[in-house]
C-alpha cells in the first residue's frame, strides 16, 4: 500500500471549494482546499500541494510565482519550474512541435500588418480574457485589442481564426500521471467580430467558458494523439513528468492537427466526463 500522503488542493479565495467535480478527489484522499494566497497556511506541512483552482493568478502573475518558488519542488505540482513556463503563452515557440501560427507583438512593438480573420490574446491570460476574434471588416477593432494588451505591458498574439474550429471544435486531451485519461470535445468559444463578452462575478472569464455544453466527451484521431503524446514528452525531458496536462488542439489548414494551447497550471480537467478520471487524478497525486 502506498504512504498517505497529505495533500492541499490550491484554490483561490473566489472559488474557495475548488469546481464540484473534484470533490471526489478531495474526498479520496481527505485532502482540504486552501487559497494561495492565504497567509495563514503552513504549506510545509503537505506532502503535496496540488495546483488546482487558482483563477485570479493571471492578474497577479508575479507574486502567484514567487508563491510557487517558495513552496518549492518537493512539494508543488505541478513543479514551479513549469508553472513558469506554462504561465507565459511565449512557450509555444519553445516546444518544438505544430502550433497555430503566431505572430508576437510586444510593448512598443509596430502593429503587425493583419490578413484574413484572426485571433487576438494576451501572453499572460486565461478564461479567454481580453480574447477576440475579427474578421477583415473588423481589423481596426483587433489593432485596438492589440494596443491595448500591450498598454498592459503584456505581449499579443495574433493568429489565423482555424476555421475547423466551428464545425469540429476542439480536441482536449487530458494526461493524468502523464498518461492520457480521456478525451474532451470543446466547442467554439469566440464568436465572430468581438471581444470575447466576460461573465459577471470576481473571476469574471469569457461568459462562453460558462456554457453547460462546452465540453463533451469525445474521440482522439491517430495523429491527434500522436501530437499529444510529442507534446508532453517535451514537457517531461524539459521539467520532468506532469502530474497533470491538458493539451489542446485543433485542425490546422492542412487537415494536420496543430497545438492551440497546452494547460499545465490551472486547467479545468472536466473529470466528471470521464468515469474513474477522480480516482486516477488522486492516485496519480499519492504517488507523484
């Protein structure tokens, strides 16, 4: 039998319980649900502290990884080293593997000449905050867009909307102990010529992320999980193996699977998708 370990989930202090389909997992392993912020915890006394619901770090990126420093290796997962890396959307030039094509446009920089219809986001974002997409017409507004992440000292990326994206979604692949636990079908966030609108409440995410029907569970195609499998096997040479991954992916023009995004931090894992995803979450934290 292997040693008890005692865990902490992560939270923020606007999601204090973490998401509902987590419980279980809590429950498995009796772990509680601590903020990260809070400075009453002594994250000393965990064997593991478990990144989950922290939500509002992309706000306070700074001090959420100085946090993660100072809990340190031994104990965070996923490791800080790789919170790091994961935090900054500059990582997809570091992996080595298909991605949508991305221009990066930082403070000060000229604004890119923009070509078809495209997407706009920070470098340091979740929730599909401050995120658009806008076709030829609407350019003049994605020029604001950008100018305005880089007046936040952040970096734009700018992309080609993947027209796939609103027929077949996309394929999220969620790697448990770095094995993959189940697929997810994810549909279209943005809707055309907009800023993605945010949803009431502290989080306050794009109100598309709180759809009941954004996520199903789906299917992985042979090259998908070929894709998948590359992705995290960069990730563990680099940082070693995650505790836990989603990587997201969507069908580039070429009808060749491209990475869109990959979700080491604070990803939502939609472990009720998937029967036995909470036991194998909690056995994959007990022996990481």
């Amino acid at each position: 039998m292997l040693w008890r370990v005692r865990v902490v989930l992560v939270t923020c202090s606007a999601l204090l319980d973490g998401r509902d389909d987590e419980a279980v997992v809590a429950s498995l392993l009796a772990a509680e649900h601590r903020s990260w912020d809070d400075p009453g915890v002594d994250w000393e006394s965990y064997d593991r502290v478990v990144i989950r619901s922290t939500w509002d770090y992309t706000a306070r990126v700074g001090e959420f990884l100085a946090w993660c420093d100072a809990v340190g290796p031994k104990r965070l997962r996923n490791r800080p080293d790789l919170v790091a890396f994961n935090a900054d959307k500059r990582y997809l030039l570091e992996l080595g593997v298909e991605t949508v094509p991305t221009v990066f446009v930082g403070p000060g920089e000229p604004l890119p000449s923009l070509d078809g219809e495209i997407v706009v986001k920070p470098n340091i974002s979740a929730g599909a905050r401050d995120t658009g997409r806008f076709g030829p017409a609407f350019h003049a507004t994605a020029s604001a867009l950008i100018e305005r992440i880089q007046a936040s000292g952040r970096v734009a990326l700018v992309q080609p909307y993947l027209s796939s994206v609103d027929h077949r979604g996309e394929t999220a692949l969620v790697f448990l102990g770095g094995d993959l636990s189940h697929v997810l079908r994810k549909r279209a966030v943005l809707a055309p010529d907009e800023v993605a609108p945010r949803a009431d409440g502290a989080l306050a995410p794009a109100a598309a992320m709180l759809r009941e029907d954004l996520v199903t569970p789906g299917v992985v195609e042979p090259a998908e999980l070929a894709l998948g499998h590359r992705v995290i096997g960069a990730v563990s040479e680099r940082f070693g193996r995650p505790l836990y991954a989603r990587v997201d992916l969507v069908m580039g023009p070429q009808g060749r699977p491209v990475l869109l995004e990959l979700e080491v931090i604070e990803p939502a894992l939609y472990l009720d998708q998937s029967p036995g995803a909470a036991q194998r979450l909690a056995d994959a934290i007990q022996s990481s």
